[in-house]
C-alpha cells in the first residue's frame, strides 16, 4: 500500500528545487512520478503543499504521502563504498588541501578519478564521518583527470563548494599548468590554438582544421628544458578539454613521451605509466576566501619519484 515518507532538508539540500532533490533522493522513483505526486499536492514542506519549483530551506521537513512502492534511502552512500577502496585510505601526503567545501588531492598514476575502485570512492570512505548526511548531495569530482596522469584533482565536499568552484572552472578563473615529457626537441616558448572533436566510442579526441562542432583548445606551452630528442615543459591550459594536452601536443609535432594512443614511441617501463603527465599547479583567482584559512592562491603537487628520476636522466639536474 501507500506509505508516507519524511525527509529532512540537509544544508546541502538547501536552495535547490524540491523536485531536484526529490531526484535524487529517491533513485526508485521516475521524475514523472516525483512530478505526479507534487501536482497532486501530495508533498508538503512543513505543513504548507509545495510546488515542484519550491526552493528547500535548511531544517525543513518534507513529508509525501500516496508513495505505492519501499522506498530504501542511504543517504551516507555507505553503500556505495566496495570494501576495496574503502580499506585504501587516502594518505595524509595525498591531501594537498582541504576547507571551503572542497578536498585537493595529490592523485596518483594507474588510478580512475570516478567509478569503481576510483579515487572518487576513495574519497567517499576518507569523508564518510566527516561530511554531513544529504538527500540531494554526494561529494564529487569537480573535474577529471586521465587515468594515467597524476596530480592536483579537486573534489566537493558541500553543495556550496561545489557551486562556487564550478562556476571558477566555467568562468576560467583557475590556471592549472601541467609537467609533461614531450618527444622531440622544442626550443622556444609558444601558444597551441586549436579545435578539438570528441570520438566517444574510440576514447580519442581528434584535432580537426576548422570550429564546426568542435571545441577550441588554448594551451600556453613553457620550456623548461630540452635536448636533441625530448623536451621538459610545462604547459598551462585555459581550456579542459578532454585528453586536450595529450592531442595538441601530438598534433604539434611533439607527442608525449610514451603515450602510443598519441602517436608518441611506447615507453617500456615496467609497472609505470606510460607517459609522463603530472597536473602541477593550481592558481586561483584573488577572491577566493575561506573563513579560517583567509586566501587560497596557489597549490603545487610534487612530482611522482619516478617522473623525477626520468627529469634527471634525461635533462641532469633541473629546477622548475
């Protein structure tokens, strides 16, 4: 039979749509069936009938009545979390930074940023007591990176986090610069300007001549070093296209050193990545404040031993 459910709106419930957080809240439920139940003035917020364009407040009690079917709700994602990453804490020198509704990670090469056995699982097990239970809100990537690249990632850890970081990444107000190994030798600085197309089902992105239905690319490229065959740069992007450093280098002339996928020569390390790509630094805009750690500027992840080794034999002793 019909039951009735209560739900109490979380601070990461709050300012969203009912309907949205009813979405999420009850997986089981068809939007159009969330939609049904709010057109028949089945869903109250404290007492009063709201509509689907309703705006949740903090503290509210949402109660729908003619639900017909169990409603299961896990609103800890417990689980969620397989025992397997769960048990593969994040380390303490992982976490680059963490406060304002967000946690910057150190990631390492070899591990996926979401999905299962992911550092996102990770992240859930490692924020499991830490963040308050949500109807609407799981804590997320804000961002991603290949599975074999390393370096900064940012995850939310509160809906206002991931709101106020969402709109710097769209509003382009974050520089990220990235440490790449390049095939080839390239001496001077310069600006890569191109348009990429995403092939979904072959995992690639293509760099094509002209803009239709394609996405620019901007990618500032530094020389930290080089030599005959390889060079050490760094390359700070303005656009986060997928796999985008990874195709304009190799459109360039230059492919990462090892990446194959990109026309580079495959790299026999053993146990290593095959390429070397680490997300280096993080630079914010200004305005960015936390209320107990004032401002935010700058985040640098160290570089992999590995990816350090390989600098050193190729390029002897570099600072950057």
């Amino acid at each position: 039979g019909a039951v009735k459910l209560e739900l109490t709106i979380t601070e990461n419930d709050a300012g969203r749509r009912v309907d949205r957080v009813l979405r999420k809240a009850l997986p089981q439920l068809a939007l159009s069936a969330i939609h049904r139940l709010l057109r028949k003035k089945l869903v109250k917020a404290d007492g009063k009938v709201i509509n689907a364009e309703g705006i949740t407040k903090a503290g509210q009690i949402i109660v729908i009545n003619g639900i017909d079917i169990e409603i299961d709700i896990d609103i800890d994602n417990s689980k969620k979390n397989d025992a397997l990453t769960a048990q593969k804490k994040l380390s303490q020198e992982s976490i680059l930074y963490k406060g304002g509704g967000i946690i910057i990670i150190n990631k390492e090469s070899g591990i996926t940023s979401h999905g299962k056995n992911s550092l996102e699982t990770a992240v859930l097990a490692y924020l499991k007591d830490s963040v308050q239970p949500s109807l609407s809100f799981k804590p997320g990537p804000l961002h991603r990176l290949d599975k074999e690249t390393s370096g900064i990632i940012m995850f939310s850890t509160s809906l206002d986090g991931a709101r106020t970081f969402s709109r710097y990444i769209q509003n382009k107000q974050m520089i990220k610069t990235y440490i790449t190994i390049l095939e080839g030798a390239l001496s001077d600085d310069c600006t890569w300007e191109d348009f990429l197309v995403r092939d979904k089902y072959l995992k690639k992105t293509f760099a094509v001549n002209d803009g239709i239905d394609a996405k620019n690319a901007v990618s500032h490229v530094h020389v930290i070093a080089y030599n005959r065959v390889n060079t050490l740069a760094a390359i700070q992007i303005e656009t986060g296209r997928t796999h985008q450093i990874r195709a304009c280098s190799a459109l360039h002339g230059h492919p990462l050193l090892g990446d194959v996928k990109y026309g580079g020569t495959a790299n026999n390390r053993e146990k290593k990545p095959p390429f070397f790509l680490h997300a280096y630094t993080l630079e914010f805009p200004q305005d960015i404040s936390f209320t107990s750690t004032g401002k935010l500027t700058k985040i640098t992840a160290p570089l992999p031993e590995y990816f350090l080794q390989k600098i050193k034999i190729l390029f002897g002793n570099v600072s950057f």
